[in-house]
C-alpha cells in the first residue's frame, strides 16, 4: 500500500517512456539507410569476374533505400532489388512505398504492414544505431552460366542510422 501512495501522491500525469523503465535509452526512432544486403549465395551481377555475398557491391539496384520511424510508432521504406527482365537482362526495380506500425520488444524492432490485402509482420534486430534483419530462404538474382536466374539464398539486409 505504502509504493502505491507514493507513485500516486507526485500527481505526475506525463506517460513513462518504456525504454526509461527498462533501462535503454538508445533513440530508435528516425532514418535508416540500407548499408548491407548480403547473401549466403556468392554473385557476380556486374560481371567483373568476381563472385561477391554483398549485393550492394554487384549492383546500384539497392542503393538509396530507406525506413523511417517516425515517433507516433508509424514507419515507411521502400523496396528495391534486383529482377529479370523479358529479354533475360538484369534490371532493377522499386516497389511502392510501404507504411505500417513498428513496436520496440527490448532489442527487437518489429514491423507490421499490409500490401495486397495480406499483413507481414517483420522482426529486425537492434544493435546500436543498426537494424538487422535475416532471411533464410530468400529469393535473390543469380547469373551461375549465362543466363541470369532466380535462386534461393539465405539473406541478411543490415539498415543504419543517418
């Protein structure tokens, strides 16, 4: 009885920021760049002769992505990547901009968001200012002959903070 006269009695109405409470005080909200898109499937998308795991050195089609978390716990990003063309050509393309909610759970930041009717739910890791997420059947562009080719890979994109 006597902890709960004394919380009340300070007539404080101001919400307590969870991250206070637990201790973490790192700010996650604001905006993040894509800085790694690394797979465990080694590509040469540039042809340079040498097969790389980071995307991001094959090819500028993941450049310039972000995800932004806005203070209100609503987020946007958008969504590049590499794809296959008609004529069998590598090309890039960008999706619409995705919008959800985001919920911080200690050091996991978890999405939520809807696109063609369907809800996604994805969980990054939080490591000071970068996000984290892993993906172990992923789909990623490949060129193992000639041709290039869909196949399966496991995929860790890391975000860091601007």
């Amino acid at each position: 009885m006597f902890g709960a006269a004394l919380f009340t009695s300070c007539g404080d109405t101001e919400p307590i920021d969870p991250a206070v409470v637990t201790g973490d005080t790192t700010v996650i909200t604001g905006r993040y760049r894509l800085t790694a898109f690394n797979t465990d499937v080694r590509t040469d998308l540039n042809n340079d002769g040498t097969a790389s795991t980071n995307q991001m050195s094959e090819t500028t089609c993941y450049n310039n992505m972000f995800l932004t978390l806005n203070e209100n716990n609503t987020f946007s990003a958008d969504s590049r990547g590499v794809d296959i063309s008609a004529t069998d050509a590598l090309e890039c393309f960008t999706d619409p901009i995705i919008t959800g909610t985001w919920v911080r759970s200690g050091s996991q930041l978890i999405l939520t968001y809807t696109e063609s009717g369907e809800t996604f739910t994805d969980t990054y890791t939080i490591l000071g200012d970068t996000l984290t997420i892993r993906e172990d059947l992923g789909t990623i562009v490949g060129i193992p002959v000639d041709v290039p080719v869909f196949l399966t890979s496991g995929i860790t994109i890391i975000y860091t903070k601007q």
